[in-house]
C-alpha cells in the first residue's frame, strides 16, 4: 500500500510540479546559457592504430591514444567498461591563464560562463570515466583553488558523496613566493573518489628510513630494535585504573589524570614479565609498551598530506621531462607537469600487479613513466592507456603534443635516452601501441570502417595485445578470429584455423551465414552490428 495510492491524478501532477520547483542542495551550473560542447557527438570511434609511432615489438599492451578524450574514452567504452583499477588525471585547472579550451577557444578570466564551461566539459568526460572503473576502482583528480569546491561537488554528483575518500595536499613547492600579494600558493588538492567505497582498499605504503629510525633497542633485547609507547589513553576502559609499582619501588598510584590504562592489570603483568615494558634506564619512569619493528605492519597508511620530500615538486617535474626531451625555446615546453614521484605514490597506493592504469589528460606522459618504473622495480605487468589531444590551434596548427611529446617521452624512458649530461640512460622497457581516435558516422560504418580498425576494436573487446591487421583477409588470436571477406584463400585459412584450434571460437565477419556451417558451434558475430551495439551511444 503507498500512500499515494488515494491522490488523484490533479493531486499528484500539483506533487510532481511542487517537487520540480523546490530548489535541491547539489550542484548547478548554467547549461541552458552555454554552447554546447563541440566534441559531444554520437558517431562511433574507431582507434586506427600507427605501427611506426609505436614502441617496441608487437604484439603491444599498452596505448597511447592521440585525440579528443571524449571520443577515447566512449571508444575504451566498448572495450574497457569495468576493467580499469585506477584513474589519474590532470585536467585544466581553469585559471583563465590560456589553460582551458572550450570549442577550441581559451577561455579567460572575464567569460561570464567560465565556469559552466569546465563544469560541463568535465561532467561529460567524468561519466565516461566512471564507466571504465572497476567495482574497485579508483580516481585521484589533480586541481587547484581557481576549481577546487566546485570539482568536489561535481565529483559527488558523479561517484556519490558517499564515495568520497580523500582530499590530498601535495606541497608542489619547495619555498615561498615571496611577491605573493597575500598568501604564497604552496600546494595543490588531489581529489580521491572510489567507484564504490566499501569495495575499494588502499595498499599501505613502504616504510621509509626516518620511520624505521625512531626504533631503537637500549636495552639489547634479542627481538631486536622497539619504540616506546605510552601505556594510557583517554579512552575509557573499565580494567585500566589500578596502581602499579616500578623495578625502583617507585609507587604510581594510577594513571595519569583523567587517562586510563591501556591494557587490564592482568595483561600489563604478562607483558612485564615478557619484558616488553619500559622502566626507563633507571627502572623509575612511568612504565611504556615496548613495539618491535619485527612486529608492526611492514606498511604504512597513505595520509593527506604530501610534502615535497616525499613526492616531489614542480621543479622537480620540469628538470624530470627536459632530462629526456629537448625543446627548441622555453614556450614549447610542457608548462604543468607532475613529478614521477607523485605517480608512483599514487600507483603504489591504488595499483597492484596486472592492474590497468588510466590517464585522459596525459600530457607529458609521467604516468607511463612511473608505471615503467614501478614494472622495473617489482617485475610486474601494470598496464598503462594514455589519452591525450594534439593541442593544435590556428596560431600553431602543426602541433601534436601527443606525438611530439607524450608519447616521444614514453618511447625514450622505454628505449633509453641521452640525458643533459650527455649521460646514457638504460631504458626501463615496456612497449605501446599508438593509436589515433577516428569519428564514424553510425550510418556510414559499413562503408567507412577500416579492416585494420575491425581488428584493433575486436584485439581490445578480447582482451588481447594489439597486433597489426595482416591485410590479407583472414586474422586470429588464440580463439578469436576475423574473416574480412570470402574470397577462396581467405576462408581456407579460417577453415585451417579451425582445424587447429582446441577451443570454444569467436568468429567475426561480414556475413556469417555464408560460412557459418564451416563452424556451426562457433560464436559468429556481424560486423559492423556486433560493434555498433558493443560501442552503444
């Protein structure tokens, strides 16, 4: 029973146009005043893959993807939808400093709808991203104050406010700007949201030397190096009042005021007698739980704050990217970069081996980087995919950040480089695919969509490395296999392929019921219907 049940149809139109007039708590912008955003589409993205700008020996794991990142994402859509641990992004911050481009124009401080703007340039893009996480996934978005507050509640209009879980001060300075007019900017946010909070654990961070160094053992204790704890708490405990005496015969008639003990009296004789109380080297002090290193959790839980020391800064990030690229004058280099450190806390953080990492806005490319290196260090297998534009303008239209830049830095932290010393520097190994975004009219797909296109889009929906289309009308991994037409040589070759195969087939092609008695328990699919209805809108 409802209790709308006895309203008449009046009652409940004057409900519904009550509710829609109320005013709600959460986020609006003006995106009845704005222009619409020139990328939104509704073609079908193909990903035309370029064997010559790739690295390495195919097949290949990674990609580098160069175009719109809203084509790119709603393309790893089809094939990426659930699969990927972690997002890292470093979108615009919006300053109105010629950062921003909305319909391939900047947009400065002085537009009346800058930040409607950006709100619906990401809103857009943040929901694709959603898509792409994993039930464990997770997203840490860089920004700064010019669009910090009004991220946070676009970001809980997307992942929910409930799945909120850290905003991450990283101290992107190692002094004072002494001409700042009031406060010197030292630091930026990093905005951490899960896909699903009680789904997603971070992994503890190593212990360092200065935490190590706090554990001494002055009393030679054979279980090796310990730290003093206090013994009382403010924390209530029913047992923790009671009056002990030291080794000295000291009297301490109970705890400090207003503290109790942390343990029963009972327990506090155990450890006693298991020496692992502290006296004080005169057997005198207020007694203290000894901790062992041996035995305290090897990591560490990630905190909020992050200081240069520990992950870097911005000019740590700059003198990181000119070690390996050179540029021609100081305006073409990349003006925001991030830190390798920072990367690699995030990925020590929220990436585990196998795991696929994700950056939409990767400019310079230091994800890949540091995902390289963390593969390096623990002969793991993470996986990165990298999106970033050409960044080409009127003013500069031969302009390819994604070659000229990312994916160039990829390819000599990869391969190995000549550093400013005119030091060799051994590459880290790895490989990408790159691959370029191609819009497809929906209507147009049959007559448009490249064989090469078919088989990259089915290598990805397979999980499989990407590997070149052969061009000679038959293709096959394992026991996915494309037919690209039936002439005579080419359907032998499938029919060969399935003689030899020992397992369940997936088979796409043109027309499947011209060949489909060659393999009547095969999974046949239609090509181009199998991807359109894969790719969806």
């Amino acid at each position: 029973m409802s209790k709308y049940d006895d309203l008449s149809k009046e009652q409940l139109i004057r409900l519904l146009t009550r509710r829609d007039t109320e005013r709600q708590l959460g986020l609006v912008w003006e995106r009845d005043d704005i222009d619409p955003d020139a990328a939104i589409n509704d073609d079908y993205v193909a990903l035309e893959l370029d064997p010559s700008l790739s690295h390495g020996d195919a097949p290949w794991h990674n990609l580098i993807i160069e175009g719109d990142n809203y084509d790119a994402l709603r393309a790893l859509r089809m094939s990426h939808a659930g699969a990927i641990r972690c997002i890292y992004i470093d979108p615009p911050y919006n300053t109105g400093n010629r950062d921003f481009v909305y319909n391939d124009r900047f947009i400065d401080k002085s537009h009346r709808f800058r930040h409607s703007l950006w709100l619906e340039f990401m809103y857009k893009r943040l929901r694709l991203a959603k898509d792409l996480l994993a039930d464990d996934g997770v997203i840490f978005v860089s920004i700064d104050d010019n669009e910090l507050f009004r991220l946070g509640l676009l970001m809980d209009e997307v992942f929910g406010e409930g799945n909120f879980i850290a905003n991450v001060i990283w101290q992107k300075v190692y002094s004072p700007k002494n001409s700042a007019q009031h406060f010197s900017d030292d630091h930026e946010y990093i905005v951490v949201y899960a896909r699903n909070r009680e789904g997603w654990h971070p992994n503890s961070l190593p212990r360092n030397a200065a935490q190590d160094s706090a554990y001494k053992n002055p009393d030679n204790d054979p279980r090796g190096h310990w730290k003093a704890s206090d013994m009382s708490a403010r924390n209530y405990y029913g047992d923790g009042t009671y009056p002990i005496v030291t080794p000295s015969g000291r009297q301490i008639a109970g705890p400090p005021s207003g503290r109790y003990w942390v343990v029963s009296e009972r327990k506090f004789k155990e450890l006693d007698a298991d020496n692992r109380i502290w006296w004080g080297k005169s057997d005198n002090n207020i007694p203290a739980v000894k901790r062992f290193l041996s035995e305290v959790k090897q990591g560490v839980v990630p905190q909020t704050l992050w200081t240069y020391g520990e992950v870097g800064h911005t000019q740590d990030a700059k003198k990181q990217l000119l070690d390996v690229l050179r540029f021609e004058s100081s305006s073409d280099v990349f003006s925001t970069p991030k830190p390798v450190q920072l990367m690699e806390r995030i990925l020590r953080i929220a990436s585990n081996p196998g795991d696929t990492i994700l950056d939409f806005f990767a400019g310079s490319g230091t994800l890949a980087q540091a995902v390289a290196n963390l593969n390096k260090e623990d002969g793991a297998e993470r996986r990165f995919i990298l999106v970033s534009s050409t960044e080409a303008s009127e003013d500069q239209p031969d302009k390819n950040l994604c070659r000229d830049v990312c994916a160039e830095r990829v390819r000599r932290v990869m391969g190995g480089y000549t550093n400013t010393k005119g030091e060799a520097v051994a590459g880290l190994g790895g490989d990408f695919a790159y691959l370029r975004a191609r819009r497809i009219p929906p209507h147009r797909l049959s007559l448009k969509l490249e064989h090469a296109e078919i088989w990259t889009a089915l290598q990805l929906i397979h999980d499989r490395p990407l590997s070149p289309w052969s061009g000679k009308g038959f293709a096959a991994d394992g026991a996915l296999a494309y037919l690209a037409d039936f002439r005579e040589a080419h359907v032998n070759r499938l029919r060969d392929w399935l003689a030899e195969i020992d397992q369940p087939a997936t088979i796409y092609c043109w027309s499947p019921e011209r060949v489909r008695d060659l393999a009547p328990q095969a999974d046949w699919q239609p090509i181009p219907q199998a991807l359109r209805a894969r790719f969806g809108r």
